[in-house]
C-alpha cells in the first residue's frame, strides 16, 4: 500500500488538529518516499516523536525524479513493501511531485490510501470570499519579468471573463517582488487575497483587499509562506 500522508503547514499547529491515523500508518513502516529528507524527518517526529529516525529508509521523489531513480523502491513495492508519501507542506500531490509514484501504483494495482490533511490552497480559497464553485489553481509563476506580466494579465482576463477564482503561489523569497508586480500589473479594482502562515496560530494572517487599498498598506511578504486569491 501506499500512504499518502499529509504534513503541517506550520510547525507551530496542534497535533490535535490531525487524524490519529497519520500516527498510525508512520508508525506501520519504515519506508517512505519524501521531497526533503530533513522536512520529512522532523514531520515524522511532529507525528510520531517514539519512531526512530534511525529505522526511516527515505527515497527522494522530487520535480526532477524519473522512476528509474526510485526503482529499488518500486521494487520493495511490489514485493509487498508498505510505504508512505510525504510533502514538503499539506497534502502530497498538489503543487508537489509526488504523483509520479501515484500514478505507478496504479498502474501496477498497488492500493493506495490518502489521509486527509490541510491544504493551503483549499484554506486560502475558502477563507477569501471568492468563488469556491469554480476555481483554477495555477501553480507558480512565471520568473520572468515579461512572462510573468503576460500571465497575471491573463490570470486577470480570465477572471473576468469566467469568474472562476485563480489561485497562485511563489517562492517565498520572490513573494515581495510578485506583490509589487501584482499591484503594477493588475487594475486597481481586482480583488486580491493573501494568505500568509496558514494554520500557524499566532502569525496566520488571511486578508481579501482590492488592489488600490493593498497599496496604501503593503504587507511584508518576505520569505514568508503565502498563498495568492484573484477573484470577486
């Protein structure tokens, strides 16, 4: 079988907000397939502070993993190896790369058991007040000045074309400079909402403002998790 466990988003969220379960299925096997060895150890830890780290057989399944790279884990998979899949934050498979090994399993008939968990895109979505009927999440940004200007435009246009919400993300050391470019790009009258620190209990802040009064007070962004909301 194959785990899909969810992480928090903020270190600082009460395990009392997660299902026992997630503590479950860790605790039923050693292997797991991870973007980051040391996010998912301290996840591990957050869950199941009594597993030793030193049992965990980690594989990396990151943006760059083809299924050559992870065949000694496919291996073990089907030969009966349980294994569990964590992300960086939330749940695995949204703006992560874990369904690669998703889509093998089904592919090779192994079960595979999702575990339900926060998703910061889904909490920013419904938290902003805008259209949670019919959205699109769009992934990352552009870098590219020009590029990334032709897709806020387009993100924008659709908006009001369709009315369905357009959900966004950066990087958090490039979120300052996509607000500037949001506010630079967009018309004054298009709504924005902010997420930032979602589920942390004492930094969360969740704000729907239209672009002109997001200028008068600008938020400091700065290497700070956030989700962006365009909608109406």
């Amino acid at each position: 079988m194959l785990f899909l466990l969810p992480a928090y988003l903020s270190e600082n969220t009460s395990i009392s907000h997660f299902s026992p379960v997630i503590k479950d299925y860790i605790m039923q096997t050693d292997y797991f397939f991870v973007e980051n060895e040391k996010t998912a150890r301290k996840v591990v830890k957050f869950f199941a502070p009594e597993k030793k780290q030193s049992d965990l057989k980690l594989f990396l399944l990151d943006k760059y993993t083809e299924n050559a790279d992870i065949k000694e884990a496919q291996d073990r998979m089907l030969n009966g190896q349980d294994f569990g899949l964590l992300s960086e934050a939330g749940l695995p498979c949204i703006a992560d790369p874990g369904n690669l090994i998703v889509k093998w399993c089904h592919e090779k008939n192994i079960r595979v058991i999702p575990i339900s968990g926060p998703s910061s895109i889904i909490l920013a979505l419904i938290s902003s007040g805008f259209n949670g009927q019919e959205f699109t999440f769009n992934g990352y940004l552009p870098i590219e000045k020009g590029e990334k200007k032709k897709k806020i435009q387009a993100l924008e246009s659709e908006l009001e074309k369709t009315g369905f919400s357009q959900i966004f993300m950066e990087t958090p050391y490039r979120n300052n400079a996509l607000f500037e470019d949001l506010c630079k790009f967009l018309s004054p009258n298009t709504k924005l909402c902010i997420a930032v620190n979602i589920n942390d209990p004492e930094h969360e802040s969740i704000k729907t403002k239209t672009i002109k009064d997001w200028q008068k007070q600008k938020p400091e962004l700065h290497k700070i998790p956030a989700v962006f909301v365009l909608g109406k």
